[in-house]
C-alpha cells in the first residue's frame, strides 16, 4: 500500500513523462498529424490532471480540482470539442500549422505545470505543522462584526444595483448593463457610483464574515444571498465571473469540511448547465432588448451547451492563438504579466490619492494603450485599431501573458509559480482569519486567470490587506469600551 507521499511522488513521475513527450514534440515539424496527435495527448494530460486532483484526495471543492474546470471551460473547450468532432481545430481563423502547433504545446506545457505547482505544494505541506480546525479568537470575533455591519450597510444598495443590471439587460441591451456595472465612469451620477462601490463592500463584508467560520441561521443567509447574487448575475450574460463566484463558494464549503459524491457532484453540474442555458436568452440580446427575442429561433439544450462552451474557449484563438501570432508586433511583451501591478500603480484610485496616475484602464484611447501593459488591449490594436478605439477586446490570459514573459519555456515556469503560490497558503493558512481573508478576496480572480490576467487577484488581496490593516488599528487604538 503506498503512502500519501509516495502517491504524490508517483504523480510527479507520470507527470514529467508528459512532459518529456511534449518537449519532444517541440522539434518534430508540425504537420496535420502531428497537430492531430498533440491534440489527443494534450486532452489526455488534462485527464491526467483530473486523476492527480482525486490521487491527492483534497476532494472536488478543493481551489485546485475547482480551477482544473475554469481551466477547462475556458482554454481547453475548443480542444476537447474537436475531439468530439464537434468543432474542427483545423479552421480555425488563418492560423498555419506552425502556430497551430505551437498553440497547443503551449496549452500542454501550462497544463503540465499547473499540476507540478498542484504537487509539490502538497508535498511541502507535508513538511509543515498544519493546524487542522478553526480556533476561535478575540481577532476573529472582531472581524465577523465588521463583515457583518458591512454587509448590513450595503445589503440594499448591492441588491438593487443586480436587479438594475438585469432589467437594464433586458430592456436597454448588454452594453448599458456593463457601463453601469463599471459604476466609476466620471460622465455617471453620484447614485450609479455608490451602486458600483457597494458591489465591492459587499463581498468583502461578506469574505470578512465567512472567513472567520461562523454558525447559526446568520452564516445561512449570508451563503444564501452570495448566491443568488452570483445567479442574478447569470442574467446579465456574465457567465465567466459568475461560475467563478460560485466556484468561490464551493471552494470555501470545501475547506469547511463539504464532500459530495460523484452523482451529487453531476446533479450541481447539470443545474449550472439549466442556469447557463436560461442565461443564454439574455445573452442573445446583448446588443439589443429584450423585446427582439421573440425572433429568435428556439435552440435545442445541446446546441445552447455547445455554444456556450465555444465562446468561453475563444481564449484559445483570441488571446493565446493571437499572442503567438503576432508576438514579434508586441512591444515589451516581457511586461504584460505584471500589468495589474501597473494598473494599480498608475491607473486606479490609490495612484490618484498618490498623485502619480498616468492612465485610465478603462478607457481604451491612444494614452491607454501607450502607457498601459495590458496584453488584451495589444492584441486588439493589432487586430482591428478602430475596434479597439470602440471599446472591444480580445481579453487575456495566464497562458498568453506566461508566453509573452519567456516563450515556451516561460509557460513551464509561471503557471507552476502560480498555482504552487496559491494552493500552498490555502492548504496552510485556510483556518487564519486574517490570510483567510485575503485569499478568498482574490480567490474569484485565481479561478477567472484562464482568461484574464495572472496576477489580477494579487491586486484583490491588496485592496484586501490595506482593508485588513486598518481593521487592526482600530482595534488597536480605539478604546474596547467605545462601540463601532
């Protein structure tokens, strides 16, 4: 019978065998049967991954089985439903086989990463004096009342702002939605800005609450209203954050101690599928009312399952496809993995307070697009200028931003960085309040990086920290007598 250890040592092995076969494959010339045979070996190694996710036992809600099915949903659609002869690979764009190749290598490689980062974060756990429950402090007694009278305080401004989104959805058309959702535009009113900054308070109030794992009828509600929150959301054809908030809540039941089985597990799958396919009808509309969807042919379940699936796979063509296609256009490529860094330093509201702001990240203008180290706004430019001065883009992608900051060898490196980072504190620190706090602040960013910068969620747990901090001084300087 082998141990825990020698489980995780094996994986590490079968992995590295993978790994072995795609860096052969790296200097076979590409050709249809050898883009044939990367395609079914690159499937298999994300099986293979799904394998280590259930070998390593952390159970379906863990953050790493969790990002294994953003990972799929959003790089490995297309990939897989080739496969299945549902959409052909060959077609796609005007890609050459060359790039097509190295398309899926570089998807394999990031695969094989993450996996790496997944394994030799829970070997080194092994080595660490992990707590194994939640203790209950004076700290975090302190921090479930502030999450508590900041969810009591903006309770009613976050839910109105999701039921204005979904009714300007339907009958003002998608774009609206998205510009009020932005909630800091400075041609806006004073009400649609305190709408947008309530949505921000009240997820922290609510990661400050759950964070401290409270009990009762309260922490019921609290779970209760998080999720029809993210559903209402579903409304608005946000369909990739949405799964990612909800992904947030499994994850956080999970380090609660929640295991289901294999048929409650498809049961939850097929009733995000129904909300998707409900979703489908709004998102139909996204430029137009509501009032057009009468002339919308009515589609069968498997066409709306396919078709969703095939839109949030367009990262594979339109971030990762594109980067490589034109990487020789891109200027300081090398940079664009830290661009939410630089957006927080030059281009947010804490570089206004410091008087260094440089540009608006969401403005898409020539300042924008010369000063900023966004990957996604690059590739628009690059595709269509004057798309891109209209508001469109391409979005990012780990994958992609990996590429960029070293090429091949490049996507070996920082998605294991990535993922060894975030699975290491979450299985170590998951029962701190504090860290707690902070890694279910970005945890939504973590899961929606497929498709979205790496480091976004870095920029959350900032925000998070300096929330955190002056939590601290209060306590610490206002007398214990005073209320709050």
């Amino acid at each position: 019978m082998l141990t825990y250890r020698s489980k995780l040592d094996l994986c590490i092995i079968i992995t590295s065998i993978f790994f072995i076969m795609e860096v052969v494959l790296m200097f076979v010339h590409a050709n249809e049967a050898v883009i044939s045979f990367n395609k079914h070996l690159s499937c298999l190694i994300l099986l293979w991954a799904y394998v280590v996710a259930r070998v390593s036992g952390k159970g379906f809600f863990h953050p790493f089985t969790l990002y294994l099915v953003a990972f799929t949903t959003f790089i490995f659609s297309r990939l897989i439903m080739d496969v299945m002869g549902l959409y052909s690979f060959d077609d796609t764009y005007f890609f050459s086989n060359e790039v097509k190749h190295k398309m899926i290598l570089v998807v394999s490689f990031a695969t094989i990463s993450l996996i790496w980062g997944a394994l030799f974060s829970f070997r080194r756990n092994l080595k660490n004096n992990i707590t194994s429950h939640f203790q209950e402090t004076s700290l975090s007694l302190v921090l479930r009342k502030y999450g508590l009278y900041l969810i009591g305080i903006t309770i009613v401004p976050f839910l109105i702002l999701k039921i204005k989104t979904l009714i300007d959805v339907a009958t003002q058309g998608y774009v609206y939605a998205m510009y009020l959702e932005g909630g800091l535009q400075d041609s806006q009113g004073w009400f649609d800005k305190l709408l947008g900054i309530s949505d921000n308070i009240f997820y922290t109030g609510v990661f400050l609450y759950l964070a401290t794992y409270p009990k009762g009828k309260m922490y019921k509600w609290v779970i209760f209203i998080f999720f029809i929150a993210s559903i209402i959301e579903l409304g608005s054809g946000r369909r990739g954050p949405t799964i990612c908030n909800i992904f947030v809540l499994l994850a956080y039941l999970g380090s609660r101690g929640l295991k289901l089985s294999i048929k409650k597990i498809c049961l939850l799958s097929l009733g995000l599928v129904v909300f998707l396919y409900l979703s489908f009808a709004f998102v139909l509309t996204r430029n137009d009312s509501i009032a057009d969807i009468g002339s919308v042919e009515t589609e069968s379940l498997s066409f709306v399952v396919e078709n969703v699936f095939w839109q949030q796979g367009a990262t594979l063509c339109c971030a990762i496809g594109e980067t490589i296609y034109m990487e020789k256009k891109l200027e300081d490529k090398e940079l664009y993995i830290f661009s939410p860094m630089h957006d927080l330093l030059f281009g947010s509201v804490f570089s206004d307070i410091l008087g260094i702001r440089r540009y608006n990240p969401s403005v898409q203008d020539e300042n924008t697009l010369e000063k900023s180290w966004r990957l996604g706004g690059k590739i628009m430019y690059n595709m269509d200028p004057e798309g891109y001065y209209e508001g469109y883009g391409t979005g990012s992608s780990m994958v992609a931003e990996s590429y960029c900051c070293g090429g091949v060898f490049g996507v070996m490196f920082w998605p294991f960085l990535f993922m060894f980072m975030f699975t290491y504190f979450w299985d170590k620190y998951k029962y701190n309040p504090v860290i707690f706090f902070l890694l279910l602040s970005g945890l939504s960013q973590y899961f929606f990086s497929p498709r979205d910068p790496m480091f976004r969620f870095m920029t959350s747990i900032f925000y998070a920290f300096i929330f955190i901090s002056l939590i601290r001084l209060l306590m610490k300087y206002v007398p214990k007598r005073s209320t709050i």
